[in-house]
C-alpha cells in the first residue's frame, strides 16, 4: 500500500477517535443517560398562569415573590415564542397564593422584553429594586426596575449594555447601580455556542459591573449559571450548569472574588436562591441535559431541586427535596422558599407551588 494511504487512514483513524471522546465527554457533560430517582413532594400544584416558563425567582425577605416568564434561547425550547416575556409576582403570605403579572412603565419596549435571571436589592431607604437579565433580539442587556408596591409595578430605570456583558445568564445585585453577572458561554451565536459547549471550552466566567468600573472577576467555567450570595454578603456561590458543581468565593472589598471550594454534584445546576434567614442555597437542576437542549415531547426532561447546608462547612448537606421526570414538571432550573412554601420555576414549562 501507498504511504500516502495508510498516512490517510491514520489520520482518519486519529479523528475518528478524537471525534468519538469529544462525543463522550459531551454525552457526559450533559448527563445524557442519567435517569431519576423520583423524591415526591405532597400537596404541590401547578401555578396558575403560568405556562411558558419561570425560569428564575427571587422572594424578598417578607414573603413577595419576582417571577421571570417567557424565555426565547439558543438551542431552548418555548411554548410561547411569538408571546413577549413578563414578570410575575406571588405574595407567599397570602393562604392561596396567585400569580399575578407586573405593570411595566410606560417608555420600555414590552414587545422584545425577554426576561432570563433576576435579582432583588433593598436599599437603606427600603426601595426595591429588580434587575432582570434581557435579551432583546437574543442579544444581552440588564434591565434596573424600581418596584412600586402599591400600584404593582415595575418602573423602568435604565439598561445596561456593555461588551463584558455578552451572554448573560443570571446576575446578583450588589447595590442600586452594581453586580456581578455570569456569561453561561463566550459566543452568543447559536452555532458557535454548541461548539464551544462541544468542544469543552473552559471560556465562561463572572463580570463585576457598576458605572465606573467593569471588570472580569472569574473564568474558567464550562457554563457559568445561577448566582447568589450569602445572607452576609461574604461569599458568593456560582452554578457551573456543565461541570455540575457549584463554586463557593469569597468576595473582597475591591469585588474580586477567590475560590474556597468546589461542591460537586451529579446534576446540571442551573439557579440558586439562598434563604436570608438560614443561609441554605436551594438549586434549581436538570438531571439530563440532553432531554433539555433537545426537548423531544415524548421523553421530556425531569426536574430536581437540591437543598444544600452548611456549604462553608467540611461536610456540607445536600437533600434532595424533589425529583420528578417530567410527567408533572419539565426543565426546573430554580427552587425558592419562603416560610415553609416552596416556589420550583422551570426554563420554559410550568411553575410549581409545595407547602413543605
Ligand atoms: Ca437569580
Ligand atoms: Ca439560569
């Protein structure tokens, strides 16, 4: 045989297999054949109203629940794609609580409103404010509300864009004008990202924003997701949705934050709530990413919400407080509680309510 053939073949041969490992990784990067152990919660319902999606949630300390509905994303499916997003609000107080959806101000375009991560901020004068991770046209901007109780509204402040903010996924508020955001990937075209998730590139990270300075603060993710911070406002806890774990920093006075420890899990962690009372960080997760990316209505994929305590500690707790594969709850990616109510939002399904 010719060298020049049996040189061909090899390097077939060398891709083939390469080609076959990326493919497995790949497989395992998404839980592709984890099925679950269903963990039944009594006396849950379905929220009323809402039907395409809650994929994030942030209940205030006294019991108001944010709700964001209606995500449109690369490689996502939705049932309402030509229906603009909203957000809901649930006061979990109430003895049956309903979803309710908020009044946006006058002057900011409702029709390409695309909500994905938010997050609450109390100011000393008592003002709430609500960030929303957007993308309008599937492009990425935060939008800054200022929430009116009274008349149930949200009026529009201001929209942040910048080039560091290029794939938001979820972002935790800091102050009034400032937070830290993740970019679940480095490209934002629909191509590009499979491959980057593809190939395994390490190119997510975190972004501190406030007006007068925006800097890089983590890298090195597979899938920066959900974030959120201790009650004390010393560590903040970020999901990497694809090497399924979540990392615990610690946050510096300049806002940069350093690694104290990596929590590994077996599932695709997606949001995280962090109860203000008790510091537990509730976790919204996809058993099976591949049902997820590649919703098929015939093999839907589950839902799993984690309760994690003491993470600061040698030994920390993780309960599994639910799991389901979907026949009720499709694509969780949030958990939130309050008072013994637990909240389960979903990507772009339902929304769930359990008194615990
Ligand atoms: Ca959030
Ligand atoms: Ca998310």
């Amino acid at each position: 045989m010719a060298m020049g053939k049996v040189l061909g073949l090899a390097v077939v041969g060398i891709l083939t297999a390469l080609l076959v490992e990326r493919v497995m990784v790949f497989r395992s990067k998404f839980n592709a054949s984890r099925e679950v152990e269903p963990v039944d919660l009594p006396n849950c319902h379905l929220i009323k109203g809402i039907e395409a999606g809650s994929e994030d949630i942030d209940i205030l300390p006294n019991g108001l629940a944010f709700i964001s509905s209606g995500l449109k994303y690369p490689w996502l499916k939705s049932f309402a794609p030509d229906k603009p997003g909203e957000i809901f609000l649930m006061d979990l107080n109430d003895r049956n609580p309903r979803a309710m959806e908020l009044r946006i101000s006058r002057g900011f375009d409702l029709t390409s409103f695309n909500p994905h991560g938010i997050s609450t901020f109390i100011d000393k004068d008592d003002s709430v404010y609500l960030f929303v991770v957007n993308h309008p046209e599937l492009k990425s901007t935060v939008e800054v509300f200022k929430f009116v109780e009274e008349d149930n509204s949200l009026v529009h402040l201001k929209t942040i864009r910048h080039e560091r903010l290029s794939s938001v996924n979820d972002i935790v508020a800091l102050g009034p004008d400032r937070f830290y955001a993740t970019n679940d990937n480095y490209f934002s075209d629909r191509i590009l990202r499979f491959l980057e998730m593809f190939l395994g590139l390490t190119w997510s990270n975190v972004v501190y924003y406030s007006p007068t300075e925006v800097k890089e603060v983590v890298s090195g993710f597979y899938s920066s997701n959900g974030i959120n911070i201790s009650p004390d406002r010393k560590h903040v806890y970020i999901a990497d949705l694809l090497a399924h774990n979540i990392h615990v920093m610690e946050k510096h006075a300049n806002w940069s934050l350093t690694q104290l420890k990596v929590l590994e899990l077996d599932t695709l962690v997606d949001n995280l709530a962090v109860d203000p009372y008790t510091g537990d960080i509730w976790a919204g997760c996809h058993p099976n990413g591949m049902k997820l990316f590649f919703y098929d209505p015939e093999n839907p994929p589950g839902s799993e919400v984690l309760l994690i305590q003491n993470i600061l500690s040698e030994k920390p707790t993780v309960t599994t407080v639910y799991a389901e594969n979907g026949s009720v709850l499709q694509g969780s990616s949030v958990a939130a509680v309050y008072s013994g109510k637990l909240l389960i939002g979903t990507v772009f399904h339902r929304a769930l309510y359990c008194p615990l």
